[in-house]
C-alpha cells in the first residue's frame, strides 16, 4: 500500500541527487557529534564522508508536525528569559500536505540508509496527520516491521470549549529495520494498588500471588509435554508449559496450588517478579517552562534509548531540537549524533550539552560541526 501524490520522487533519484553539506569542525573530538545544517544534507554526508551507513542503532526524530505555525523561543515560557530573547524565531513549521509528505520521506529513506541491521525508529508526530505518516513509514520500512502505535499523554485535561473531544495526546511510530532488532524489555514497578490487584491471594506467610494455568495453546501428541501427568491429560488443543518432571519438581516445592476440583495452577508470587511490562500508552507530559519549543520529556527519551539500544550504540536525532535526546544519551552511555539547522535550537543544544556535569554516568564532550552556507550567514552567532 503506497500513499500516491504530486511531486513525489523515485527512491533512487532522492538517494541519488541530493547534494551533501559541508561540514567544518568547529571544536571537539568525539564520536558525539553536534551538526548545525539542513538535516538531508548532512545525512547525506554522514553516508558518504563519514562512514556511517549501516552504523546507527537508534534513531528517534520529532520532526515538525505540518500546523502551520510559526515557534519563537519564547513560547511557554515567557518568564524564564529576558523580553528581548522572545521575539526570536525557532522555527518555522510552514510546509503542509504533499510538500510536508515529501520531505519527511526523503528524509526517511536516508534514515533507512544509516540504520543497522539491529536498529529501530520512533518518530513522534501529531494525531491529525500521523495516519498518513505511518503510510510512508510502511512503504519506507515495510509494514512487516511496524512494531507500535505509542499514544503519548502530553498534557493535562484541557476544558475548551468546543464540539470536540479534548486532546491530551500525540503518536509515537516504532518501526524497526529487520525482525532482528535490539530489544531491552522495558518494565515499571508495582504501585501497591497493582500488587493487590494482580496478586490477589497471599500464602501463610503472607506473601501476595496469582496463580496461572500449567497448560498453553497447541497440542503435542507426542511430545514430552503432551504426556499424561499425575493421571490428568493437558486439555484438548493444549500441552503441558514443560515436561511432567519439571511440574513434578513444581509440585514438591509447593508453587502448585490444587483446586477443590483437582485442577492445578502455578503460583505466581508478587515479590519475585520484575515489575510490569510497559504498554503503548505512555504518560510522559512535556516540561511546563520549556527551554525550546515542544521540547519533550526527557524521561520519555530514556525509556526510549533504554529499550532500543545499547551501551555505546550510536543514536540519531535529526531535527535534535533543544537536544534532550543528546542530554539523555549522554547520561545514559550511549553515542550520539544531533542534527539541526535552527540556530537557536544549536545554541539551546550546546548550552545544554556544556552544562552536562563530567561524573561517572555523563559524557559531555563533542564534536560540533558547522555547514559551511551557515558560517557565511551575516547574523552568524553562537552563544
């Protein structure tokens, strides 16, 4: 299934005609790297220069979101900075329909081009344009390796008055690259509340469990775990989860609880579990007094890098932003690699990375690159 409109290019013609930036290296030594340019060119380069093709684990993006608006540094925060730093434009997110789609498929095609073998992609979007999103990402990635569809809660209840429901929340777009991809399974503690939900029995001595059923779906004829045990046969369609030895040892350690009718479940205990898996609905609300426009939770960012890489993969982020990503992939071992052509989104990023304390769990050091049309501006300047 392919989403048909005007203007849209060949794969190879995009891979193929798109010219590379020139990057200057400005300070730093480092495999991290900080990149003031136009986000497909530089990739562009990456590829081609640097060496990177096939080499990112990790690639999160938070491109623009097609609404037309224009974001000042100011915006929700108007009290942290001086009045005269308000007026300053961040961005402009001025491209809409078939000129948006375009542009954030070149850009895909050329993510797909630095991703590993084992990488994966989440790109956040906005619900009123993120079905047509997921179209491209289908035909870029192959709807084989469509992983989630994340509901992100942004925002506390809004009471406006209109004929609509109240909006509280955004798209998060996982895809990965191959079936073969990183994967750290991501959990969340028990709040007492789960406990006593989830584990509704308690032993003598007062420990919480569940019980579960012994048996699973599909049938083993011949199979070990398809045999007779303790005179009871898995159910029709079922076999045993393991072998009769093994529920025999399971038995004679007490973790079979026997019902009145003779049918027996495993237990289950609440304190030997490892918390609950997390689902794909993420309550993660935005910074209240943003130091960037739509800058995101940083703890969103770290559930993120946790599951999807590794210590000392590389991760990606394109339209970096106030660089949160950046923030958090130094606090958590990993490389990086920040791209932007905003220059107060450079100046926000490296204010922010240089502040990054030098301790055992941070890496503040990069390398910080310069398009060369972007040193050659007249307001040139960095803070």
């Amino acid at each position: 299934m392919r989403l048909i409109y005007n203007g849209k290019k060949e794969k190879n013609a995009i891979l193929e005609t798109v010219k590379k930036s020139k990057l200057v290296k400005v300070e730093g030594d480092s495999i991290n790297k900080l990149i003031w340019g136009e986000n497909l060119k530089v990739l562009k380069t990456l590829i081609d220069d640097f060496d990177l093709k096939g080499k990112i684990d990790l690639v999160y993006i938070d491109p623009p979101f097609s609404t037309n608006n224009i974001f000042k540094l100011g915006d929700d925060r108007a009290n942290t900075i001086s009045s005269r730093e308000t007026d300053k434009i961040a961005y402009k997110d001025n491209l809409r329909g078939e000129k948006f789609f375009e542009f954030l498929r070149e850009r895909l095609i050329f993510l797909r081009e630095v991703m590993s073998k084992k990488a994966s992609i989440y790109l956040h979007i906005d619900y009123k344009i993120g079905h047509y999103i997921k179209l491209i990402m289908d035909e870029v990635f192959g709807i084989n390796n469509f992983r989630s569809d994340i509901s992100r809660i942004k925002c506390n209840p809004k009471n406006f008055e209109r004929k609509n429901y109240g909006n509280i929340k955004d798209m998060i777009l996982f895809y990965t690259k191959t079936d073969d991809y990183i994967w750290n399974e991501p959990r969340e503690a028990f709040t007492e509340e789960n406990i006593k939900k989830l584990f509704n029995k308690t032993d003598k001595d007062g420990r919480r469990y569940t019980t579960i059923p012994l048996h699973a779906p599909g049938e083993t004829k011949n199979g070990i775990t398809g045999r007779e045990w303790r005179g009871i046969k898995p159910p029709a369609g079922r076999h045993w989860r393991c072998s009769p030895e093994k529920l025999e040892c399971l038995d004679q350690d007490g973790l079979i609880e026997w019902s009145a009718n003779g049918v027996p479940r495993k237990k289950i205990y609440a304190d030997e579990q490892n918390g609950k898996r997390i689902q794909d609905i993420w309550e993660f609300k935005d910074p209240q007094y943003p130091t960037y426009p739509t800058e995101k939770n940083i703890d969103l960012l770290k559930l993120i890098i946790s599951t999807s890489s590794n210590y000392n993969s590389i991760v990606l982020d394109c339209f970096c932003g106030s660089g949160t990503t950046l923030v958090a992939c130094s606090q958590m071992g990993r490389n990086w690699i920040g791209i932007d052509e905003s220059e107060q989104a450079i100046n926000v990023t490296r204010k922010r990375l240089l502040s990054i304390s030098d301790d055992l769990f941070s890496d503040s050091d990069f390398e910080f690159y310069i398009d060369e049309m972007f040193i050659n501006k007249e307001n040139f300047h960095l803070v």
